[in-house]
C-alpha cells in the first residue's frame, strides 16, 4: 500500500462531513467530536477542529496561474476527474482556478481544478492525459 496520511484543519465536524462525504463521496472513518477521518480516493485525511487559519499565499504560479499555498490535492483518472467537476458544479462549489487543461499539447498534460472545502482548505483535483508523464520534466 502507497497512500499517505495528511492531517489539517477544519473549522467544524458537520460541514466537514457534508463535503468530504455528501459532495465528493469520500467514505467516513473514524471520528469524534474534535477529528474525523476520511477516504480521501485511497488516501487517508484526518480533519481536526480547529479557530486558528493562517492566511493563504497565491504564491504559487503554475502554467501561468496563481494558486493557494499550502493546497493538497489527487491525481484522478480522467473519467472520475469529470464525474466529481460535475458533482462539484450541481452543488456550486466556487472554483479558485476553475476546470482546466493545463500544458496542452506538451509532456505532463492535464485537467486541473481548485476548490475551497467548507472550511476554505484549497484542494486541487487533476488528471493526466498520460499518467507515465506524471513525474516527467518538460
């Protein structure tokens, strides 16, 4: 098993729950009333409660787009990439960086999209057009 395990904050259980588990239908795992754990596509995310968020930097410029660090994200196939773009825009979710193809035509071509979760953590979903180029340089 190749999974990592990623903890961060949330500002509430409840709207945690709705979106992790209603919205993009991650599976529910353990959980109390100050942390829940989730099925975050085959990887484990642990949401803690939390009143403290430092502000984000848009420092990060990919193919000449400003994006939110820290953010975190998965790797998709492209299908499941469309599938939760659709489920994302039924319950409008507003995109920080709207759906996207991203390096067209060159090595590392993909689908990307970012969204706030209820808490206003940045998450980056994105799908390779060739998932032998996911390390590949340019």
């Amino acid at each position: 098993m190749s999974s990592f395990h990623y903890a961060f904050k949330v500002k509430d259980i409840k709207t945690t729950r709705n979106f992790y588990v209603e919205i993009l239908g991650c599976e529910e795992g353990r959980s109390t009333e100050s942390w829940i754990d989730f099925n975050f596509f085959g990887n484990q995310l642990s949401a803690h409660i939390s009143d403290n968020f430092p502000a984000l930097d848009y420092c990060g410029k990919v193919d000449g787009i400003s994006v939110p660090i820290p953010h975190f994200g998965c790797l998709l196939e492209i299908e499941e990439f469309k599938h939760i773009q659709q489920k994302l825009e039924k319950e409008k979710i507003t995109f920080i960086v709207k759906p996207q193809k991203r390096y067209e035509g060159k090595t590392g071509e993909q689908l990307t999209m970012f969204v706030f979760d209820f808490s206003g953590n940045p998450i980056e979903f994105k799908a390779f057009s060739n998932n032998s180029e996911i390390f590949s340089g340019s």
